[in-house]
C-alpha cells in the first residue's frame, strides 16, 4: 500500500528543501498536547437524538484520554494481526469512536480507511477488497439502518475481513471492547514514517469506479499548517465540524487540525442547523467548515430565529463555488469571515480566499493557493492561458497525494508535478481563481460526488431503458442534482418511483439517485455517436416530466 518510492523521494528531496515537509506525524502533536495541558478538553461528540438532529448522549474526552484509549485500541488491533501498511476501514458518523481509531491506526502502523455512512454493499464490497481490509468498524444503528447485519453479508465475500466491531454494539464484538487495557503494544518500529501511507480515501472517478487516494503524513500535515496560519487558528480556537469525517473535508479539518493545534474539537453527527446554531454557542466555536449547503442553512436559520453566534469567527465553505450572494448574506447574518475555498480529496484546500481580502475577491473568487501549493490555468496543448480566460485546473505542491490503490495509471500527475484536477477555472492577474465547471463527468451534490457513469451503467440495465444518460441541472441549495435522461425500449414505461426503486435494489447509495426522470425520443448525439451532455444541460432547465 506503499507510493511509488522512486517519484516521492525524488519530490521529497525538493519538499525538505523547500521547508515544505517537516518529517512529523499527527503523534508528535498529539505529544505535545498532551505534555501541555493534559486535561484540556480534545474532543466533543454529540450523537444525535431521532432523524431531526436534535441534541442526544454528548461524549467529551481530553487529550490524556484521548491519547490513553487510542493506546487501548492500537495494543487491540495489533493483537488482532494487523501489522504496518494493513487496512482498518471505519464506516462512522461523526462519533467520538473514529478520532481514536486514527490515531491508534497511527500507533500500530495501519492505514486509516474512512467510508462515507452512505455507503452500501455495492460500493462496499469493491472498496475493502481493493484494500484488503483485515478490521472494519461500524455502528450498531444509525439514521435507521442496520450496518452490522450489512457488514455480515459483506464479510462472507472478504477473506481478507477477519473482524467486524460496532460501535455502540454489545458483547464481544462491540467497540468498547477494545477500549480495555491490552495485553500488549506494538513497539515504536510499527508507527508510521512521514513518507508511509497513513489514509486510503475514496473517491469518486470519470470511470465510476472509487479510486482510493493515497496521503502520507508529510502530505496532509503541510496542507494543515499554511491552512491554519492564513485563517489565523491556534491552540485557543474551538473547531466545529458538521462535515462527515470520512470526507477529506471533515477528516482532516475536523478531526487531524484540532489534534495539530492542540485545540478543542465538536463533532455534529447529522446536520441540523438549529442543532449546528445551539452546538456553536454552547461551545464556543469559532472555526466551522462545510459545503454550500451547511452555510446557506445556518445563514436562514439565524436570520430567521435571531439566534446570534457571537464566537463564530470563520467559515470556510467548499465542496462547490459558493453563490455571491450568499457570502454576503451569511457575512450579514453570523457576523463572521466567510472564506471561499477549493481542493479534492487528492490535496486537501488547494486555494482559500483571505479574512481581510476585499470584498470582490471573497465574494467573486475561490481564493488564491496556499504556501506550498500552486496552480496554473492550461489549455488542452498545456500551455498557460491567459488571465480570465478558462482552461483546465492544474495543482502542483507539498500537499498533492502520493497516488491511487493499485491504479498508477489513472494518477495524471505530468513529470514537473502538476497534477490535472479535471476541473475548468480562469485565474486572475492576483492569481485567484473561480471553478468554471468540470471537464470530469462528475455531479457534485451538496459537496459530494455522485459517480455519474456508475448509475448510468446501472440504469442502463434495467430491462425498460434503451439508452440513458445523467446530468447536473442547478440547485440553489446543493449546487447540483442529478437529472436522467432516459430513452425507453419500444412498449416499455417507466416511472419516476420505478426507477428510485431499481436503484434501491441494487444497494446503491441514496444519494446518487437521480433526483428527474425525462423521457425521451433519442438522446443528442455528436456526429461520432457521443452524446451532446451540454445539450442535456440546457434542456435540464425546462419543466420537469417526471419528478418525485
């Protein structure tokens, strides 16, 4: 599970020079929190109550007991064989439980594999056997579903899955079990080196297969500190997060920067902005980060309620441009920065506007890069383009990934180091950037990326459907939803609820079901067969024929 060794000690000899990659792990700060103020509060997790996100059983652990159960857990799973480089997998919410598996993965060497809750045996199934998961952890219950009998049916498929534990489960497969002092621990030789893979994150691709991006320590903690020191963050900020902590958003702004900083972190389960607005105050966060979706619900909900967030200091929103308007509005309403901010899961926030940039930039722009990072604007010849003029999105830099799973040949990393992120931006004479679009056929719903080829390919199954193809068509509050168009097999009908249900069916994730039905006669095609999506588009913006 290692990166090419040859490539990133070529790239790591720049970096050192650079002053870029510092050599140091999560442990060290963990270190250093823990011998500054043990007892200061690390982390604090409230675990929802129902489906409306309402306050349930809250769980507050200091940086001792942070480091003293990760500890537990690590001795745990190396009794469990899991030796450096193997695969731990966790399917979580935003629960305490997933701050001390990466850290004890950290302490036994393993690799941390964190999955979108979302996820289902389908896209499950593919993702622990490309990374040979030997440990996976789920919760007993959450939103309704039920993970463990899920995780059974999956595990008779995976030789390499030896254990499944749940979390707020009973008995001996329960999480807590391995919070109990172990009778052993894996020496200091099993910890990982900063050039060592210490996350596997999934992501969506043009191919509809996941690709499972690769960070050593080195890449995402060089991300962390020119991020940090632009926002101004320090030991004495409270960082909320509502982002899910399997998403490079929430895991590495939510859960590894407050352990860097030696800060408080407060964990929001499902999102509920009243539940958000009342977890702000009662805390005291200043520091809070999520996609466009979050931001504009938090902004309504204060505006409406005259609910203050007087600590609120930052808001970083990315996962998709944020509308003008909006940073205007929710500047107004939470009297805090709103910062603009673009990156992917392969290089964490790439680009952030500043706290004291001028209103056309923070409201017009998705930042300039951060130290360490660049970007350039190209045109298919990869030749730079002029200022304001679109091309496509490279990035080159100390926090780019190391490489995908066992798929080295769809890292489109060119030999200068300049990494095609497949998205179309122009870039200004300051060097801010605004995203375009995405020359990647992906759908990016309310931060999230919905593996456009994947439904289709499963749609285009069904025994009704000739011919179908998936589009994006505008929502002021995700960014996008999904819209199929659909030619039938002569006789055939089908239904909006039809096809909600085949998806179903097939285990997909709820979330990427197409939010439209439209049926129609032929789809548009180039002369060479290909279908015109632009022009789908456009006709996405008509009255809906089929709708939910």
């Amino acid at each position: 599970m290692q990166p090419d060794r040859e490539r990133l000690m070529k790239r790591r000899a720049e970096m050192i020079a650079r002053g870029d990659w510092r050599d140091e792990t999560l442990l060290d700060h963990l270190a250093r929190a823990v011998a500054a103020d043990p007892d200061k509060t690390a982390l604090v997790a409230i675990r929802s109550d129902g489906a409306d996100g309402g306050p349930g059983q809250e769980t507050r652990l200091s940086y001792r007991e942070i480091d003293r159960l990760s500890d537990h857990v690590a001795g745990h799973l190396y009794a469990l064989g899991v030796r450096k480089g193997d695969t731990v997998s966790f399917q979580l919410p935003n629960w305490w439980e997933f701050t001390l598996l990466h850290l004890a993965c950290l302490k036994a060497g393993a690799v941390s594999n964190p999955l979108m809750v979302i996820f289902r045996e389908r896209e499950l199934g593919f993702m622990l056997a490309l990374a040979e998961t030997k440990i996976l952890v789920v919760p007993h219950r959450f939103r309704g579903f039920d993970y463990p009998t899920m995780a059974a049916n999956l595990r008779s498929m995976l030789p390499a899955l030896t254990h499944v534990f749940v979390a707020g489960g009973q008995g001996p497969d329960a999480f807590d079990t391995l919070l109990t002092p172990p009778s052993s621990m894996p020496d200091a030789t099993s910890r990982p080196g900063p050039d060592d893979a210490i996350q596997l994150l999934y992501t969506s691709g043009t191919t509809g297969e996941p690709k499972g991006v690769l960070h050593t320590s080195n890449t995402m903690l060089s991300n962390l500190a020119p991020f940090s020191d632009r926002l101004h963050l320090g030991t004495d900020d409270v960082i909320h997060m509502p982002s899910p902590l399997a998403h490079q958003l929430g895991f590495m702004y939510g859960l590894v920067l407050p352990v860097m900083l030696g800060c408080k972190a407060v964990l929001q389960d499902l999102f509920a902005p009243a539940e958000m607005a009342r977890q702000i105050v009662q805390e005291g966060a200043s520091f809070t980060m999520g996609a466009t979706p979050f931001l504009n619900d938090l902004t309504e909900y204060v505006e409406h309620t005259g609910t203050p967030t007087p600590s609120l200091r930052v808001f970083v929103s990315a996962g998709a441009p944020i509308p003008r308007a909006l940073v205007t509005q929710a500047r107004q309403a939470l009297g805090a920065s709103i910062i603009s901010a673009w990156g992917m899961s392969e290089n964490g926030a790439v680009t952030t506007t500043r706290p004291d940039d001028p209103e056309e930039k923070a409201t017009s722009t998705d930042g300039c890069a951060l130290p360490g990072m660049e970007v350039r604007v190209v045109d298919l010849n990869a030749a730079v383009v002029p200022s304001g003029q679109e091309g496509q999105l490279q990035a080159r830099g100390c926090s780019n990934f190391t490489g995908y799973l066992k798929r080295p040949e769809l890292d489109n990393t060119n030999a200068e180091g300049w990494f095609d992120t497949g998205d179309l931006a122009r870039m200004d004479a300051d060097g801010y950037i605004r995203i375009a679009g995405r020359s990647k056929d992906i759908i990016i719903r309310g931060g999230e990326n919905i593996p456009v080829v994947e439904v289709e390919g499963l749609l285009f199954r069904h025994p009704a459907i000739a011919e179908v193809a998936i589009v994006g068509y505008p929502d002021a509050r995700l960014g996008e939803r999904a819209c199929a168009f659909v030619k039938l097999r002569e006789g055939a009908v089908l239904s909006f609820a039809d096809m909600t249900e085949y998806l179903q069916a097939q285990h997909m994730a709820r979330q990427y079901v197409p939010e439209r039905l439209e049926i129609v006669d032929e789809l548009p095609r180039t002369p060479s067969g290909k279908i015109q999506k632009f022009r789908l588009r456009e006709a996405a913006g008509a009255p809906r024929s089929v709708s939910p």
